[in-house]
C-alpha cells in the first residue's frame, strides 16, 4: 500500500510515473496481435503510428473500458475514468523521427460547437480535435503500455517533472524549461505502464538503435464535456 500511495505522490508531483511489470506478458502478448491484426486489415502495414484504435480494434477496446489500464486510470482520476482515445506509436528503422517538447493539447470531439474557451480546430486523419479549457486537461491522465522494450537509446519519452502544475504555457516558458536542464528520461521494459498529466512537457528523441518500439497510448477523461460537445469515440 505504501508503494502505491508513494507512486500516486510521485505522480501529483512530476505529472508521470512509471508502473513497473504492470501488464502480464499474457495480456502484453495479446495486445501486440490485435494491434498487428488491425495493421493487416487496414493496409496500415509500416505505418508508424495508427490512430482510431478505441473505435477499429475491439481487443483494444475492452482493454481499454474494462480492463487493468481502466482500473490504473480510474483510481489516479477517482471517477470511473471514460476511454476517449487510444493510438499506437511505433518507432522502426524505417520511422524513426524526433518529437520535440509539447503539452498534448487538442481533444478528438465528434463535430464542431462554437463554445466559449474551445479553440483553436484542426483534423488529424479525417479526426476532428479542439483545443479545450486547461481545466479539461487537467481532469485527464493518459497510459502509455509498453508492448516492446524502450531504453533510452530507443527513443524513450522525456519530461519535464512538475511542468504540468503550471497549465498550458507560453512558448517561452516552454523553452525555459526545455533548455533548464531539468529533463528526466524515462525508459521501460515490456509490460510497463507510464501514467502521465497531457500538460506534463515530453518529448522523445530519434532513436539511435532503431527496433520496434511499440507503445499504446491511451487516455482517460474523468471530467464532463459541454453539453452538445462529444468525444469522437468514447
């Protein structure tokens, strides 16, 4: 119990924390087949990242809303937290890219509503996402389930600890803390969990032993849209 509570301190604190062996090399195993399986039949084959995952993969799905990453997201947001999206990101010899220091901002909405607060809009892959209030953001933890190593020489995910106590930042903020010397990266093995703030600032450089690194990142809603305003496929 003192671990777990030690962790969930942890995780307030820095805005991520790493879940070790969370995940059963059984359930690991599984999730790796129906992800490939949904490559296959998409004609994804080679795609570095595939998004949709909560709507296109039913495995993925029932992991996701009833699974152990439901009960690990629940518990951090203390509501029976909603599934809103679920992408696997994969980084190979032939994709293998640097993804520079970011908050994850927008929100995957089923169509647009002109409501005070939301904006900017934009579509990813025919998905349309709004910016919305931080207060939105700050009510979500996202999981990321390691389904192959990570080291850092991998591409592992970088943050900046506490970065997400202070809301959606300004560019120069976001250098400030960038070029402060204060990241911290977080590698993991098959099986692990990284629970993360989308306000904490990550980032993951160019991996400089390309293998797969296959990461389901899926998030957790544990606060309520505008009335008319829907997530895209909770």
């Amino acid at each position: 119990m003192q671990e777990v509570l030690d962790k969930y301190r942890q995780f307030e604190r820095d805005g991520f924390a790493l879940l070790q062996a969370a995940v059963s090399p059984a359930q690991i195993e599984a999730l790796r087949d129906a992800v490939e399986t949904f490559r296959r039949e998409n004609s994804v084959c080679g795609a570095a990242n595939m998004r949709n995952l909560l709507s296109g993969c039913p495995y993925v799905k029932s992991f996701a809303v009833a699974g152990l990453a439901h009960k690990i997201a629940s518990e951090i947001l203390g509501v029976s937290a909603l599934p809103v999206r679920a992408i696997l990101f994969d980084k190979t010899p032939a994709a293998n890219w640097y993804v520079t220091w970011h908050q994850d901002l927008s929100i995957p909405v089923k169509e647009r509503l002109e409501i005070d607060g939301y904006g900017p809009w934009s579509t990813k892959e025919g998905v349309l996402h709004v910016q919305p209030p931080a207060s939105v953001l700050e009510g979500m933890v996202a999981l990321r389930i390691h389904l192959d190593p990570c080291p850092e020489s991998n591409g592992a995910v970088k943050f900046v600890a506490g970065s997400h106590l202070g809301g959606v930042l300004a560019p120069e903020r976001v250098s400030g803390l960038r070029e402060g010397g204060r990241a911290v990266v977080c590698p993991a093995e098959v099986g692990d969990v990284i629970a993360m703030r989308p306000l904490v600032l990550h980032a993951s450089s160019v991996s400089q032993s390309p293998a797969h690194r296959r990461v389901l990142h899926i998030e957790y809603a544990g606060v309520q849209l505008p009335a008319g305003l829907a997530w895209a496929e909770a």
